[in-house]
C-alpha cells in the first residue's frame, strides 16, 4: 500500500463512562492494524447510516451493548501507515447490558489502572477526559 487514501473514513466511537468516571476501551483483535493497542470501541460508518446509527450497531455487534443515549463531543482526524480515519466521539452514560467478548477482543474500565499501548489517536482523548474528570 502506497500511503493512506485521500478521503477519510467516518468511524463511530463510543465512550462509555460510568458514575465513578472510568471509561470503556477494548483491545484490538490480531488479524488488525495496531493488534494488541487499546482504543475506545466503535467501528465505520455504512452508507446510508448516520453515524449515531453506526455507532449503535457496532456496540451491539462487538459487545453485546444497546446505547439507549450519547451525546456528540468531538470530532478529529487521523492519518494512520494504513488509514486516514475521521473519528466522531460520542459520549454515553446510557446504556443496556454489560459488555461482552462477542469478537474475542479483549476489553476493560480504564480509571485507577491503566492499560497500554494506546492506540495513538486514544491518547489525548484520555487526557482530555481526565482534565474534564477533575476540573
């Protein structure tokens, strides 16, 4: 591959945050780029779907979660060896179900305990969330 393609790819990602403030990330399968980082789970947006659509779809197909609500919080892009991706975070207090492994990823709550590496567009998302967490 020569390069990431021109045009980005709209992603729907989900941050789930829970009354003590701890975040949802997941691990990315093997057969991925970046297999093994960590990142907030989510997934393309199909045609004809908005991107709150995309983003319910994809919680109910890799973890087995219905969001009931989000809210839209920030939007960036990112040029990735293998992607440019336009990524549109949403951030949900409300829920249905507990996560589960339905791809075989790994997942966890991150808060006291953190989790590595990274994915690369996660991090100052995180930091972002932090500085929100305790101002």
């Amino acid at each position: 591959m020569s390069g990431a393609p021109a045009r980005p790819i709209d992603v729907a990602v989900g941050i789930l945050v829970r009354p003590n403030g701890d975040v949802l990330l997941g691990q990315r399968p093997a057969d991925k780029p970046y297999d093994g980082y960590w990142e907030f789970p989510g997934g393309k947006v199909d045609p004809g779907e908005t991107v709150f659509e995309a983003l319910q779809r994809e919680f109910v197909e890799e973890l087995g979660l219905t969001i009931r609500s989000a809210d839209e919080w920030c939007g960036i892009e990112h040029v990735y060896p293998h992607a440019h991706v336009r990524l549109h975070f949403f951030i949900s207090r409300d829920w249905e179900g507990e996560p589960q492994s339905l791809e075989g990823q790994a997942f966890a709550w991150q808060g006291a305990v953190g989790v590595e590496p990274l994915l690369p567009a996660t991090i100052p998302l995180l930091e972002w969330l932090e500085q929100v967490r305790y101002t």
